[in-house]
C-alpha cells in the first residue's frame, strides 16, 4: 500500500495521522508455537484466556478472540501493550516437528537416475513465505463497519491481502478497499518480491477492527519477524541434471512443489477462517502436474509444478521470479562444477536466435569476459567482489512464447565481509520487447528496494548485532510519548525508487531475473551460495565467517584452491583461532606487533559501523581526560584497590595501539589479556565486552586504527599489594569472567535481544548498576543491577529495587536515555551525561531497545498511567511549601535553589524543567548524588534549552552543603526517613576530581 499507491478514480481518504486520533489501538498474542510446515499450518491450540488477569490495569480494554487468535484492544498502544503482557493465556501445546534448514540441498530425487558416465548435480531452492516483517516501523489501520473494510498501510502483494481479508471477514472483495498511509488509494498491482508482514498486520487489524465494531491501528515493526520465521518456506524446487564430459547437460530434471509460493496471513490461519472449499474439478487439478516454461533445450528434461485450486491467487511476476532464481541458480553452480563460463553455458543450451543476440549484446555491453575483481590496492581487504549473470524468458499474457519477454541482466556487487552488507554497485540489463529500460534508475531502485534501508532481498534481518535495525525519525509528539504514529521520511534514493513503480521502471523491465542475478554476483565474490532469499548481512556474514574457519582449520594438503580475495578471510579466521588458542594456555604470551594498518584495510561502512560500536561503549568517556585528546588515555578511577588510570587507544605506534593486530585487540576485548601478554583490570570491562560479536570488534578495530594516532604520556597504576601483581587476574578470571559472545534469548523479541546485546556487552550497565563482591566481581541473580558507588557516585537500581518515587516506565526510559530528560524523573547528569551524549550517536531503534530491556528488568509498565501522572501531581503539590523546622536549611534554597526550583509565579528563563519532587537522587537511601550535584552542579549540554545549574563547592562549607541537603531531603522526600551523617559524607566527597564541575564527570 505505501508501494505502488496510486489514484484510481477513488477519491483520497484521509491519513493515517488523522485517523490515529479516532482508533483504538491493537496488540496480538500469538502462540508460543505456530509454523507452516510447508504443506499446511500448525499451531498450539488456545484453552483459555483469563481476563480478570488484566483487571487492575486502567482503562478501556477488550480482549478478542477468534480460534486460536488472541488480541488486545485499548485506548492506547502502551496500555493494549501492557495488557497483552499481562493477559493469562493458556495453550495446548503440539508435537513440534523439526525444522529442516532451508540452504541444505534435498535428497536425490528418484524421478532422475545418475549415469555412472556423468557428472550428477543435485540441488533444491527455496522461497520464503515472507521476504521480511516490513519495509519500515509504521502503523496500519483497518476500519471494518457497515458490510466494508478500509486497510491503511503497507503491501507489496494487495491482490493475495485482499484475498485474505475477504475469507476473514466474509466481504466480497469489492467491499474491501487498501490505502496507503497518506490515504491515497492502491494499486492492485504487486510491486515486490513476495509478502512481507505488513499483510499480516492488516489482517490483525482487521480481524480487531470486526470485533470490536470500529477503527483499530496495530504498529507493524520487528517483533513481526517472529512471523516471517514461523512461516518458514512458501516455495520448494529441486533441480537434478546430468553433465557430459563435454560440458553438455544430458539430462534435466526440474520439480516445483508449488505453482506459486504464497501463505495467508497468521492471523487468517490462527482465526481458522483460512479453510478454502474447493470444486471436485479443482481438487482433482491440485493432484495434476503443470508443466513449468523454461527457455532452456537439453537432450533429455523434465519439468513440473504441482498445480492449485483456483480459489487461490496466482502472482504471475512471483511466479516467473521464483523458476527464474532456482534455475539460473542451479545453472550457474553446473557451470562451476563443470568449469565452464555461465554465460557460454547458457547459449549453449539456447536455441532461440532472439535470445542467443540479446545475451550476447548484454555481455559486450558488460564487459563480461572483464575480471571484476581489482587489485588489491584498489580495494579494501574487507570488500569482495563479484559478477552473476541470468537470464529469462517468459510467455506473453496469451502463453505465447515467440513473442514473450526475454531479459538478460549482469550485475556487479560489493561485499562487506565484516558487515555482511552487499552493495550493487553496476547494473546491465537487456530486454527485447518494449521501450529501452533506464538501467540507472532501475539500479536506483533495486539498490533502494533490494539492498537500501527498505531491502526485502539483501538487507537486516533483526537481529542483535545489527545497527539501525528499524530506526527511523519520530515526531514530536511520538517522542514525548513514547510512541510512533506516522510513517518515516523516505531518503531520496527511496522517493526516487517509489515514483518509478507508476512510470514503468520496474513494470517496463522483465523482473524475473533480479533475484537470481544477484545471488549468482554473490556467489562469485564469495564462493558460497545462497539457495533461499532473502540475502540478509547476517546471513552473508555468519557464512562468511563459517566458511573461513572451516578452512583455516582445514589441513592444508586438503584445501581447495581458493582466490586471492579469500586468502585475507582465511588468514584474519586463522588469526582469531590463534588468539583464542593462546588464551587457552595458563601463561599468556605476548602476541607479535604489527606496522599499522593501512588506510585502505578496512571500508568507510565497516569504519562507520565502528563509530556506531565505539559510542555505544563509550570509549571516550574512560579514554579520554578533562580537556584531553580523545582516546588517548591518562583518566584516573578510584577503587577499593587503588587508582587505575585507562590507556591510549589511538594507534600511535610507540604509546597506543598501533601495533596490535586484530588478534591482539579481539584477546584484550574478550579475555581481558593486552598485546604483550598481561593480564587487564576488569576496571577495562572486558567482563561485559566479551559478549560483542566478532562482526562488531572488528568494525570497532576498524574505526580505532582509523582515528589520528596521539602520542601520550602513560600513568603508572597506584595499586596496593597484591592487587598491584597483575598475573593474579588469571585467577580472578577463571573465577568470574564468561568469554562467551552474546547468546540471544529465543524466547524474547528481537527488541529484547537488541537491547541486552547493547546493555549487557558494549553498554555495559552493570559494571556500574551492579554491586560487587569482595574481589571486585560483579554480583549476580537478584543484585544484578541492583545499585552500586562508582567513583563516588551512586548508580541507582535498575531493577526492582529502584527507589524513583514515580515508577519508571519504558517511555520514560526511552525519554530519559535519548534526549537526556524525563519528565517524570528529571535530567541526566554525572557519570551519565557523557553516557547520554554517546546514546546520542546511535540509532533511535537502539536506544529503544535498551529501554526496554531495562524496563523488562524494573517489571516496568510500557507508558506512564494516568495514576502515575496523577501521584506526580501530588507529590508536587505536597512540596510546593517549605518546612519550618529547618531555617538554615531553608535559607540556603531560597537564596541559591528556589529561583530555579520553586515555582513563584514569577516568569523566569532558568526553571528546572521537573520538580526536586520526582527526583529520584531525594528518594535514595544514600545522599551521594544530592551533595555532589551541589557541590559540582548539573552541567546537561547534552540536553537541549536546558541550562546548568552551578557548582558551590567554593561557596558551601561542609555545614552548608548538610544543611541544605538535609533540607531537600525533607521537604521533597517527606515520606523517607532523614539521612544521617551527611556533614560527614560531604567532606569526603569535597575532592576536586569528584567534583561534577564539566558534563564529564
């Protein structure tokens, strides 16, 4: 609906940000098991819903249920989703049959017997049932009254969703109506290449909307993958071929379990109002064999496709798209076998003059025979190129084949092979039927659709090492509540390649071969194949790295030949599989130096991923001193053992980094271990740093070595005897610290998992959230995050035991961690603030993400309920007179505090923003924070049209700084008993490096 959306003599309905103001808002529970299976749909069985479970939330809610779906309707989105959360569901779980991997070729088939005088090949492909959860976050919308659907949102298939919708809810197609988010009506042509969840969506939508008799929204984004998986495979083929010494194929056999790939939606098949009744006639044709059409002539073939009711829709591109991607897939792996060009082989087996001169052309035009890789000075060693070539032709609409459309297309690509990402980087395509196609921009296109930030084919999958996953810009009044309602803002590639679909650049091209060319392209640059799309960088890359350690472990007698382009994975494979060896050994010796590397080792993507990987770690606020040069070390920190000081990590040469090598850097990030085989200080979270993946460490090596090296001075630690004898961490280690990379959680969403990817490992929240032991070791079970002192600060809990006198929330949360400010809360400052401005640097998705892994840590609800708004007011209004017992105390806020912090009624430019009231530091059992904001300030530059508060460490004496302290404490606490030896505490706290008297504490 967002693709393809055109007026068709409809008139324009309004979109989707006016509708948002009338819907109630949708959320679904699905089972904790359902797949297709290939063949039909299966599914825990729902016993029973228990809504009293969701009595004490606030607010409008209904729950609906139809078979085995559940879903949440409510006045708004946080509360249908804390309902969901919070609704008692009882299933019936079912024999889960394994899952076969769909990049395994199938048994041999019976129906083509090898001849001991040929070379057999034998390999199956596969089609998902959903190229991906979506284009991009956004809201759909269905609005089912009065005998007539109205769907709002995103398709690239709205034949099949409108066939689905009609079996939901029992309207004639003609009653059902697709708009896109702006509410111009859609097209009813497909413009994809196959269903993603934004049709998944609308049927839970509409299936809600029918229900409960009005409009309801449902937000579309990467928890939807969960479906994408569940439904697996749409499409089966396997190929099987004979091949003559001479290179000639004999024998080719062609089978299609499917005519066309396409599954309903989850919410159809959970609703049981999937069943289709079929004719006598048409259950008899879906026994019968359909005979598939390919341009290809052998000597001996065989081709067939299971045919289907007619009561299903038929996606004739999907179609030709999906035959095309199997048997030019299958037939460039022959010519590899066989060692024959994929070009020559094809005109082999061509016998039609129109084809055999269009692909001939093409290949002139393309430079074929040209190598497409360049010398390895002109490229970076962490790109790979490569070249595939397809070809199709498919039958006119009246199944004429003379005169149907032939299309050849060459394309080269780029490889990241640290990332996974792919990159089309030229594009020939040629056609013998129609006008001249606009290859740049039907490149323009591919490259917005196929591998930009939309990309079905060859984009990010979720998953918890991928950076900008889902991100996207929010509006003002998203923000402030924590919620989206409109569709992002398309990036001129994306505006360029959605106007083509009205002006024939995808329609006036023959689309079949798009898919197959790119996968051939990457099998050249990478020697892997992929049978199944979509070709996401997670896919590409967990290959990539699996192939290389295969063959870095590989004796090298039994190695294959392999490319230049290949030795550097190996050779970077070998080198990770020696660092960790060395690990292994109770004595740890120094791994070798290297020269710096050079410029052009790594590509400007993989070092911008770094960049992305250094902020979420927040390098430079340990790396870096007050006033110093980025990263180049000489910071001091306080602990129970002494005075640490961090290191240069620039790569100088003589002082930083430099001569690390990426097995150096990956031993010190994961095993706590430096170059020359000395042991680090947990103080360097190495304990939390382990978790990151190796896609990431090596984006994060990338970007160091890429920053101007600085030459510095090193501080020697002040620690006391014995922590001062650093070979006495191998102990520590082997008692407290879990090399192990991160392991999603299969049973959370994907936000989930991104979230404590980023939180647990390069965040690393815990190392100051979390209490530690008499060894320095951080505590587990219920005292993760459960509060500790970091250089003399207090890091709150971030779990259950948070003492915010309003609980936190998930938006309030998100609010707090990417603009630095909570309303409800307060304004991040201290050891914080620099965490904050590095959070800045990330994706929205990101920070979203740690958000709400830490609110599934506190039990926090999704928004900020009305009660928590209403205690916020009282707790104001309580404080908003002073006591009359503590005058002392009461002078000092007067004459230094209550122009900001006290509400006059006189206008002001330098108000706090939220009162001492919600102020959490008030409600601790510790007065730290309180007395070193005094003492230091509140300095929140990274907070927009929020000013700073001053120090007055130079205007309080200790007597002061307790007397207001203890004041603060009384009137905006009232319900916590006083602090006691406050006087105390701030002359210890009175050290000028504990002083907050900069944003970096």
């Amino acid at each position: 609906m967002s693709e393809g959306s055109m007026l068709h003599g409809h008139q324009k309905q309004a979109g989707i940000p006016a509708l948002l103001a009338k819907a109630r808002f949708g959320v679904v529970v699905r089972p904790p098991y359902y797949r297709w299976n290939g063949e039909r749909f299966e599914s825990e069985r729902l016993v029973g819903v228990d809504s009293s479970s969701i009595a004490s939330l606030s607010g409008s809610i209904e729950v609906v249920v139809e078979g085995d779906f559940v879903g949440v309707v409510a006045d708004s989105l946080a509360l249908a989703t804390d309902a969901a959360k919070q609704l008692k569901v009882e299933w019936q779980a079912v024999h889960q049959a394994p899952e076969s991997d769909s990049d395994q070729a199938p048994c041999e088939s019976p129906l083509v017997k090898p001849s001991p005088s040929y070379t057999h090949s034998n390999h199956g492909y596969g089609w998902p049932s959903r190229m991906h959860w979506g284009h991009h976050p956004s809201w759909v919308i269905a609005d089912c009254r009065d005998q007539q659907l109205s769907v709002w949102g995103q398709t690239v298939t709205p034949t099949a969703l409108k066939q689905d919708l009609s079996r939901l809810t029992a309207l004639d197609i003609s009653q059902i109506e697709l708009y896109s988010a702006d509410g111009e009506h859609s097209s009813n042509q497909a413009s994809g290449l196959g269903r993603h969840c934004g049709d998944d969506a609308a049927v839970d939508a509409a299936l809600m909307s029918q229900a409960v008799g009005g409009l309801v929204a449902v937000w579309l984004d990467a928890r939807y993958a969960k479906d994408v998986q569940a439904l697996g495979q749409a499409q089966r083929i396997t190929l099987n071929a004979d091949i003559a010494s001479s290179g000639e194929i004999a024998r080719y056999h062609y089978q299609q379990a499917n005519l066309t790939g396409e599954v309903a939606a989850v919410g159809l098949l959970l609703s049981g109002r999937a069943t289709i009744t079929t004719s006598s006639a048409e259950a008899t044709a879906g026994e019968q064999d359909t005979t598939p059409f390919s341009p290809y002539v052998f000597r001996a073939q065989y081709l067939a496709a299971r045919a289907q009711p007619a009561s299903l829709s038929t996606n004739s591109t999907l179609m030709g798209i999906q035959q095309t991607f199997a048997r030019e897939s299958f037939l460039d792996e022959v010519a590899r076998e066989s060692d024959q060009d994929p070009v020559a082989l094809r005109l082999r087996h061509l016998d039609d003059a129109r084809g055999i001169e269009l692909i001939e052309s093409v290949a002139k035009r393309a430079e074929w025979q040209r190598a497409s890789n360049p010398s390895a000075n002109s490229l970076p060693q962490d790109l790979l190129r490569g070249r595939g070539f397809a070809y199709s032709q498919l039958p006119d609409r009246n199944q004429r084949v003379e005169s149907g459309v032939r299309s050849a297309w060459i394309a080269d690509v780029e490889v990241n092979r640290v990332t996974g990402d792919v990159q089309l980087t030229r594009l020939v395509v040629g056609q013998d039927v129609g006008a001249d196609v606009d290859t740049d921009r039907l490149q323009q296109t591919l490259q917005a659709r196929v591998l930009g930030e939309a990309r079905p084919l060859l984009g990010q999958a979720p998953s918890f090492d991928e950076w900008g996953d889902g991100s996207r810009t929010l509006t003002e009044r998203e923000d402030s509540a924590g919620l989206p309602t409109t569709a992002p803002s398309s990036s001129p590639v994306e505006e360029g390649a959605n106007k083509t679909v009205g002006e024939d650049v995808l329609t006036g091209a023959e689309l079949s071969p798009g898919v197959a060319v790119i996968a051939n392209a990457l099998f050249d640059a990478t020697g892997l194949r992929f049978r199944q799309p979509p070709f996401t960088a997670k896919r590409v890359r967990q290959a990539l790295e699996a192939s290389s350690i295969e063959e870095a472990e590989r004796p090298s007698k039994l190695r294959p030949p392999r490319s230049t382009k290949r030795r550097w994975l190996a050779a970077a494979a070998f080198t990770t599989i020696a660092g960790t060896a060395a690990v292994a050994w109770p004595w740890k010796g120094a791994i070798a130096p290297v020269s710096r590397p050079a410029a052009n080792l790594y590509s400007v993507e993989t070092i911008e991923r770094g960049r992305l990987v250094a902020a979420a770690g927040d390098c430079a606020a340990c790396h870096t001193t007050e006033g110093g040069v980025t990263n180049a070390g000489g910071r001091g920190f306080e602990t129970p053992f002494g005075t640490l000081y961090s290191t240069n990590i620039t790569p100088d040469e003589a002082t930083g980094i430099g001569q690390w090598s990426y097995a150096a850097f990956e031993r010190a990030m994961r095993h706590g271990i430096s170059r020359d085989g000395s042991h680090l200080y947990p103080a360097f979270p190495y304990t939390a740093f382990a978790k990151t993946s190796d896609a990431d460490l090596q984006a994060l090596y990338a970007y160091l070595m890429a920053q101007p090296p600085v030459s510095s001075e090193k501080n020697v630690n002040a620690l006391t005897f014995p922590f001062s004898v650093r070979s006495l961490m191998a102990g520590w280690n082997t008692l407290y610290h879990d090399p192990k990379p991160f392991e999603p959680d299969p049973m959370q969403s994907e936000l989930y998992n991104r979230g404590a990817y980023l939180a647990e490992g390069l965040g690393h929240c815990s190392a100051c959230h979390s209490p530690r032991n008499a060894m320095g070791a951080e505590k587990n079970g219920e005292s993760y995050l459960a509060g500790a002192f970091v250089d003399g600060w207090e890091a709150p809990p971030l779990n259950t035991l948070s003492r915010a006198p309003i609980p936190w929330s998930e938006t309030s949360l998100y609010d707090y961690l990417r603009h630095g400010e909570s309303e409800l809360h307060g304004v991040a400052s201290g050891p914080m603030a620099p965490v904050v401005a590095g959070l800045a640097e990330l994706p929205e998705y990101d920070v979203r993400a740690i958000a709400h892994y830490v609110a599934a840590q506190m039990q926090a609800p999704t928004g900020n309920s009305d009660a928590a708004v209403a205690d916020a007011t009282q707790r104001v209004t309580s404080a908003a007179v002073g006591s009359t017992e503590m005058e002392a105390g009461e002078r000092l806020f007067e004459g230094a505090c209550a122009a900001c912090h006290a509400d006059s009624g006189v206008p002001t430019f330098s108000r706090a923003s939220t009162n001492l009231a919600l102020n959490t530091n008030l409600h601790s059992d510790h007065p730290d924070n309180v007395i070193q904001s005094i003492l230091g300030g509140v300095h929140a530059e990274h907070v927009p049209g929020i000013g700073s508060m001053p120090g007055f460490a130079d205007s309080f004496n200790n007597t002061q700084v307790a007397d207001l302290t203890t004041y603060l404490r009384a009137r905006f606490a009232p319900d916590k008993a006083p602090w006691q030896q406050v006087k105390q505490r701030s002359a210890e706290l009175r050290q000028p490096h504990h002083n907050n008297s900069h944003s970096s504490p």
